[in-house]
C-alpha cells in the first residue's frame, strides 16, 4: 500500500512515459505486468501506482521503495530489465527520477 509519509523514509522512482496515444493501452498493460510478476516481488518494493493522462500521451508510474538499494537492485535485476526494455520499446520516451518525499498535505 502507498504510504504518504515523510518520516517512513521510502524513495520513490517517478517514471514518466511518453507514447503515442494508440499504443498507450500496450505500454500501460506492460507495465501493470510487470509490477504484477516482477516488481512487487523484489526485496523492498511497497507500492506502485500507474497513471494515464487524459490524452493518453502519458503514463507515470510512481512507485515507492523503502530504501535507493533497493531500486538499485531492481535495476540491476535481469528479469526486471526485460520489463523495463519491453516497456522502452512502446513508449517514444521516458523519464525516471528518484524522489525523497518531504511533505503532505490534504483538506
């Protein structure tokens, strides 16, 4: 479960995807499966949360880890590169940047 708090001290990796609205439905379909097969089952993956924007040029992924070695491993992980090259294969582009999460606010 995504957690909004500052003091647990996740990083999370916020991927931003770009597509061409035609295969937007392929990139967010790969990438729900392979959190679903491989991401959510590597040592310190707390959650993920997929994201299409309205035109469905875009899709973000933002998902939470609890420390940056363990994205590192997941980077570095064969199976989980066979995702990631999939996903880079349908998407024009993409950016993935780590975040430290400093502060919430709600109504």
């Amino acid at each position: 479960m995504t957690t909004l708090d500052p003091k647990a001290g996740h990083v999370a990796l916020i991927n931003t995807f770009t597509v061409e609205p035609e295969r937007a439905d392929e990139l967010f379909a790969a990438l729900s499966r392979a959190t679903e097969e491989t991401m959510r089952l590597r040592p310190g993956f707390v959650s993920a949360n997929l994201h299409m924007s309205l035109d469905k040029r875009h899709i973000a992924n933002y998902a939470q880890w609890r420390t940056q070695g363990d994205i590192d491993a997941m980077m570095a992980d064969a199976n989980a590169r066979v995702h990631m090259h999939e996903a880079a294969a349908i998407a024009s582009s993409f950016e993935p940047i780590y975040y430290n999460l400093r502060e919430t606010h709600s109504a």
